[in-house]
C-alpha cells in the first residue's frame, strides 16, 4: 500500500477542519483533508446549525401570519408539505456543501472520503469505499467534532426518541412531543416543531431553562416559550422511558410527584460528547480529559507535538465559530508563529424567539469572579424599530467596569440578537469603553440604537428611557 505524503493532513471536514484545510492551503502548505462522509461541512452544515436555522425561519414565517390579524393582515390557516419543506432544507444544505467541495478543489486541497486511523504520530490508515490508504504527515489538525448525546436509560432502539440529528429529518408532526433537556437545542427544535403544530412539553433538570444565560435575558425566551409550548418543567427527571404501541411511554419525576405519561415523539437534547473512540489515538502521544476530549494547550497542541485539535473533540463551548478560529491559531502555531487562544470574544447565540446573544462575561460569571461591575439595561420597548415591528420583548444588557468604564460583557435577547451581538464583540475585542458606543452615532430607526442606548443609560442620560446610574455591584 503505497502512502500518501502531506504536509498537513485535517481530520474532519466541518466548519473547523475544512477552515484550517484552506488556511493552510491558502498559506502555500500541501493539505490532505479526510471526512467520513460524502458532503463536506460536518455536523454543522448538515445536521446542525444550518438545518435548523432553515427550519426555524420556515416555521416562523407561519408565526409571523398568524400574529399580523391584528394588523388588519389575515391569512388562511397554513397547510404542511412536509416533504417539500424537507426538499427545500436539504438543498440548502446540498448548495453550502458543494461550495465547500467546490473551494477545496479550487484551493488544491485533497479531499479522501473514509475513516482515519492513527497508526502512530505521524502515519494515519484511511478506510475508504475502495479499500485502505496509508497517509503520512508532518502535523496533523484533529477536528472530528462531536455527537449527541444518548444516555443508555433512553436508547430503546426506536425511531420515536430522537436526538436532534432525526428531528431535524421532520418526519411528521408528532401531536404531542416530550423534550428532554431545556438547552439552547432542545428549546429551538421546541419552537419549531411548536409552530408546525405539535404540543410541546420541555423536561429541564435544572431550575432554569437556557441555564448559561443570565436569567433576565432568558426571560423574554422563557414567557414566549409558556404561551408556544404546552408546558415547561423545571427541576424534573426522567426515570424511564418505553415502547408503548406507536408511542413512548415515559416515567418521570416532577413538584415531588410521579408521572408517567405517552408521548408520539421524544427528543433527547441533553449535551453532546466528543467522537474521540477508534481513531487509534491510543497509538499517539495525544491524551484525553475525563469527559473524552482530546486535551490541548493554547497553541492547540496536543500531547503530541505531530498533533493539533480544534473544535468540538478539543473541548470547551462548542460552537462552530469558536472551532473557526482554533483552525487559524492551529495553522498559525504549525507555520511557527507563536499564536494563542487567550482573552478572545466568542459570541453565543440561540436562535430561539426571541433570539439570545451573549459575549464576553455574563453577571453570573462576573459574580463568580468577584468581579466589580454595573449594569446597564436598555428595554425594547422603549425601541421605535422594535414597535414598529412589534417585537418589544427584547432588552439589551451590558456589564461594565465602574473604575475604567471598559465593557465586560453584553447581552441582548431580542429579534435579530445573533446578528446585533457582532457590533459587541468588535467592540470588546477592541477594548472600548461604554462611552465609546454611547457616542458612535447609530442609524434610526434600527435595533443597533439599542446598544448606543444602553451604553447611555450608563451615564444617566439615554434619550428614550429614564436611567438612573447605579451603584457598583
């Protein structure tokens, strides 16, 4: 078996191996990239972030109709092709896989579809449809992501549970749906499948739903979620689940009480683990953590100096952009630079309704820390663009640094949060202070002025609502 030679190989091609693949390659380096399936693009692009934001526009065009009779705008009760939704949501994801496909050809970028084992540090063995091909390399970049997470009391081996990659398949409108685990997944498949009709019930462990988030901001979620969903409950567990006919039959805890009840589908959205099993690591210098990620250092170098890791299998906040930009430290540290992942902005958003975006330090870590800080807060309905689209549930927070006025955190719950949140990230990212948003001038009427705003309540003086500066906490 002859063996391929490379400079770089990636393994894993979705949004942080294929980013680190045209990096190096647009760097002049010789790159192999190896993904197990036929598209490119990974768990993202094809049973993540993109499918579901699809579907979460889709479904809420059919909100959108049903809240405009109030506007004297009256529309006939929707009607559901399933099937051409399903369509019309896997040709976005197919036209977003073939640019990838397209670009890594472009880009002189080798793609072997097929199954990469490590035979040592710096020897890998690719199982593909047409047999074995060894790979040899000088640095590898691992970036295989990560899967749902299933516990065992739940995989009863019938289609009916779910994790999100089958929910997101949309094969019927289950009438009545059991979420488990009120994470940013399973409350943003809730609207979904909510708005297409079903009646949702969410089951949460904890005693808050969106628990990373600081609880006024999860708020405006949380009371549209009450009047979408059939019920929330929080400081619940589920025992047991079983095969009842057509339904699942589900033993759960709840207010001290024991209930069991049947539901048409489960979706199982309690976390997700890393795919660190059969890859041969066994076989390198590289060691995982506890949890089953692949341990690295600021540099995203793994035990083995042959070896990166980038993304989800590296740990931490899983979320495409953040493994977006371990692909470039990877590549940057491999061309000898000496590039860390230190003190960098990495938003998060949940495309829940309304939307919640966060950056930097929420009020719960900066209490953690013991950190001195103000808040400042700016609600939407004090918005004319929010009125004028009658989305004033929203608020717009930020934390700041009572002796040098510097942002250290902000969050925004509200239509369109996800996109909103980049102005403060740049802005973050860039040390300013909140005098520095409160006197950049803003367009009107936009959701952006909620930020300026904000940052002028700090100082009292916030033209559309009455602030008052408050004290240190």
């Amino acid at each position: 078996m002859d063996s391929l030679k490379t400079e770089i190989v990636v393994i894993g091609a979705g949004p942080g191996g294929y980013a680190a693949a045209f990096y190096a390659a647009d760097l002049g380096k010789k790159v192999i990239l190896i993904e197990r399936e036929k598209r490119l693009g990974g768990v993202c692009l094809n049973r993540g972030c993109i499918p579901s934001k699809a579907l979460l526009y889709a479904t809420h065009q059919i909100v959108n109709a049903r809240e405009s009779a109030h506007r004297g705008i009256t529309f006939a009760e929707p009607t559901m092709d399933l099937s051409k939704l399903r369509t019309w949501k896997d040709s976005v994801i197919e036209k977003l896989g073939g640019g990838v496909a397209t670009l890594a050809k472009m880009r002189g970028v080798q793609v072997i579809q097929g199954r990469a084992y490590f035979e040592g540090s710096n020897k890998l063995r690719v199982e593909t449809e047409n047999g074995q091909q060894s790979v040899e390399y000088d640095k590898a970049i691992l970036a295989v992501g990560s899967m749902a997470a299933m516990p065992k009391a739940f995989d009863l081996g019938n289609p009916r549970v779910m994790t999100s990659t089958e929910a997101l398949q949309v094969e019927d409108i289950p009438e009545n749906l059991l979420i488990v685990g009120g994470g940013y997944i399973g409350m943003e498949l809730g609207f979904v499948y909510s708005a297409l009709g079903s009646k949702v019930t969410v089951i949460e462990a904890l005693d808050a739903i969106l628990a990373g988030a600081d609880p006024d901001l999860a708020r405006p979620v949380v009371a549209n979620a009450k009047k979408s969903f059939k019920e929330i409950r929080l400081k619940a567990r589920v025992g047991k689940m079983s095969t009842a006919g057509k339904q699942i039959k589900v033993e759960s805890e709840y207010n001290g009480e024991k209930m069991t009840e049947l539901y048409d589908r489960v979706l199982v959205a309690v976390g997700r683990v890393p795919n660190s099993t059969d890859l041969g690591l066994e076989n390198t210098k590289a060691e995982l953590d506890e949890k089953g990620f692949v341990k690295v250092n600021h540099h995203q170098q793994t035990a083995d100096p042959s070896i990166y890791a980038i993304g989800d299998i590296a740990g931490g906040i899983l979320l495409a952009h953040k493994a977006h930009k371990e692909a470039r430290i990877a590549v940057e540290n491999i061309q000898g630079e000496d590039v860390v992942f230190e003190n960098i902005i990495i938003p998060a958003v949940v495309f829940t309704d309304p939307e919640l975006a966060w950056c930097g330090l929420t009020e719960a870590e900066a209490k953690a820390k013991g950190l001195k800080y103000e808040v400042a807060k700016f609600p939407w309905s004090a918005s004319g663009r929010a009125l004028s689209f009658d989305r004033t549930d929203g608020v717009t927070k930020m934390l700041i640094d009572p002796e040098t006025d510097r942002i250290l955190g902000v969050g925004i719950c509200g239509a369109g949060a996800g996109e909103l949140i980049a102005e403060a990230t740049l802005g973050m990212e860039m040390g300013a202070t909140a005098e520095d948003i409160a006197l950049t001038v803003h367009a009107h009427p936009t959701l952006s002025e909620t930020l300026m705003e904000c940052a002028e309540a700090f100082y009292g003086h916030a033209t559309h609502t009455i602030a008052k500066k408050k004290s240190a906490h």
